[in-house]
C-alpha cells in the first residue's frame, strides 16, 4: 500500500513523537513509523529530568540551546494539556548537584566555571552552595553533604505520561501512526523518498530520520551520519514515601507518584537484559550517604536502559545536501529539548531548511575535524 505523506518521521520514541507532533501542529501531513512496543525505547527507561547545570562543556551552543528549551517547556507541558487532558506534572523549581566532601564541592565549582567562561555560553543562574544553605531548602541532607550546585532552571516531568501525551496529540493532529513498521530501506525516486517497510512501502516529500541509534545505519543511506556511541544506565526505583524532595538532583527525584528514582550509570556493555547489582549497590550507596532516611525504604524495581547518544554526547541535527529534504536528529537528552524538538526542529523541517544560526553547531561535519574524546554527557 502506498502512501503519500509532506513528512515521514522515522522513529516514535520521545524525539521523534516530539517532532511528528509538532508537525501536526502546524497542519503538516505526516507519518510516523515506528518499531512499536517491541523497541528498546530509550522513553521508556529515562530519568524524566529537564536539565540545565552542566550541559555544554566544549560546545558553549549546547548550553544555549539547553536553556531555550527549558524556558518552553511549560509551554508545552500547557499545550499538550489543553489538547490531550494529561498533565504531564512538569515541575521548574530548580534542580540540585550534591557533593560529599569539600573536594566533590570544589571540583563542581571548577567545572561550573570553566563551562561559564566559554565563549557565547547561555547565562544559566547557577549557584554554588555550602552545606546551610542547601540544608535550608533540602534539610534531610546527610552529614557527609559539603554542599553543591543549584540551577533555578532545572525541572522534571512524567516522562511516559509525556509519551503518551505526544502520541495522543499526534492522533488528534491527525498525524498517522504506523507501529510495527521499521524502515529496512530508503530510496529518492523522482523527488521523494520511498521507505521500505515490512507492511509495504511509504512514500513522502521530506523525511526525518529520529531513530535513536539506529539512525546510524539509517543516515548514510539519504547522505547523511550520524555517528553514535550509546552506553547502557541503570536505575533503581523505591516504593512510595511522604513528600521530602521539592527539588530534582541529578541523580535522585521524587516522582509525582512519591517513588524515589536513583540513577546515574554509565556502562559500555549494551544488553540491557540484565542488571550489574554491584553498580546499583553504589548508586543507593550514595543515594544514602546524601538522604539517610532512604536507606529505610524498600527497593520495587530497577532496570537497566539503552542511551541514545551522539559519540561525544552532544546531539546531532542535519540535513542532506545530496538527498534535498531529508533530515536527521539524534539526541541524549529526548526529555530536556523535547519543546525545542516541538516548536523549533518541526517547523524547520516544514519549511525544508534548518534555522543554522539555532543549530548549525549540531552538525555532524564536527566530527571531521574534532577530537570526541571529551564526552558532552552530563
């Protein structure tokens, strides 16, 4: 069955759901194809942060395009709830970087600063704090907490109910969902694109490759690279307990639900079948050390998560110039720049061309001529 479509985005995870929703937004005709449930859905194992502190050390664009789009977020966490009816509980009241020991606390500060200092980096209002003043706004604070960082712009979210928003809105934008249709080929014939899938072929005028790591496998065939370098994370979730934790840290937040997540690995080894136990005994470690009260909480799941990530952990946006029209996105960061995805990659796709004054440093052409050793993630 053929199809005729302005835009075929490849990919329903969160970057892709973002995208295709909003292309729907502004009246596009368009197709998602996606794997289904049977992905390895980055969405689905995240930490659901909005994160501002720390990103874009060795590409001061990052931090730019980081704060832009934690200013919109609340926009579409409004949109989505006008549209849809869910309330995706995003919540911008700052979020915390805890040391233990004065040395942690000195190398933060060091790191914040060379990351202020880089030319053309965003002013993003973060503080350093000693121990009373972070005890005064999170008082259940272990002893060993010497202090930390604190980015007003921080937030967090329900990351699946933000999936489910983004493919509930895409419904009602009319945008067509396809699951269980992965792209095996790309072909352009006469002007378009023709996607092969295992239901047949798609044809469209303009395509966005957002298929998370397999976006590289995908990009050369339109002209395009995407190279990436994803690593494996592991997070361990608590039962329910009362309120104590207004203000997200990088790796513990309490969830709208009272869960606790703690989270903050970082594995070469890809199978995410198993879990490394000793890994998960140091992230409660030191989950503990920072909240001692957590240690008398019962552990109900963990689980361990594939990580899209560009190879030095910045993302990747660009457009073919062999093959007009096709585009391709790859990000760590699916929660954090899901407005920007939204409001500002989707109408540049529309329009056929991305905005390089916004994104022109994303090009994956950096990666000819600079030394990715340093990694971007954060």
């Amino acid at each position: 069955m053929v199809n005729d479509y302005e835009v075929a985005v490849v990919g329903g995870g969160l970057l892709g759901s973002a995208i295709g929703w909003g292309l729907g937004r502004i009246g596009q005709r368009v197709c998602v194809l996606d794997e289904g449930d049977v992905a390895k859905r980055a969405s689905r194992a995240n930490f659901a942060l909005i994160w501002v502190q720390g990103k874009g050390l060795g590409m001061p664009a990052y931090s730019v395009w980081t704060v832009r789009a934690s200013d919109t977020w609340s926009k579409l966490a409004a949109e989505l709830r006008d549209q849809t009816g869910l309330d995706v509980c995003h919540q911008r009241n700052g979020g915390f970087y805890l040391a233990l020991g004065d040395k942690e606390l000195e190398q933060r500060e060091a790191m914040l600063k060379r990351l202020h200092n880089q030319p053309g980096a965003a002013d993003n209002r973060i503080e350093i704090l000693d121990r009373d003043q972070v005890a005064k706004m999170l008082p259940q604070i272990g002893p060993e907490v010497s202090g930390g960082s604190f980015c007003p712009l921080d937030a967090h979210v329900n990351s699946l109910r933000t999936f489910r928003a983004l493919h509930t809105g895409m419904l009602k934008f009319d945008v067509d969902y396809r699951p269980e249709q992965p792209v095996a080929d790309i072909k352009h014939v006469g002007g378009e694109f023709r996607l092969t899938t295992p239901k047949g072929e798609i044809r469209a005028a303009k395509i966005v490759l957002a298929a998370g790591n397999t976006n590289q496998t995908l990009a050369p065939m339109v002209g395009l690279e995407a190279p990436m370098g994803p690593t494996r994370g592991q997070i361990v979730v608590t039962e329910r307990t009362a309120p104590f934790l207004p203000h997200p840290l990088i790796t513990i937040r309490q969830t709208d639900e009272g869960t606790v997540m703690i989270g903050d690995s970082k594995e070469e080894v890809l199978d995410d079948a198993v879990l490394n136990l000793p890994i998960n005994a140091v992230m409660a470690d030191r989950a503990q050390r920072i909240f001692p009260f957590l240690g008398r909480l019962n552990v109900v799941r963990t689980w361990s998560g594939i990580r899209v990530m560009p190879k030095d952990g910045f993302p990747i946006y660009d457009q073919s110039e062999t093959y007009p029209g096709a585009f391709v996105a790859c990000c760590h960061s699916g929660v954090t720049l899901a407005s920007n995805h939204a409001f500002e990659i989707a109408p540049m796709v529309a329009a056929g061309a991305l905005d390089l004054d916004k994104v022109g440093a994303f090009s994956a052409k950096r990666f000819h001529h600079l030394d990715v050793s340093t990694s971007g993630y954060y």
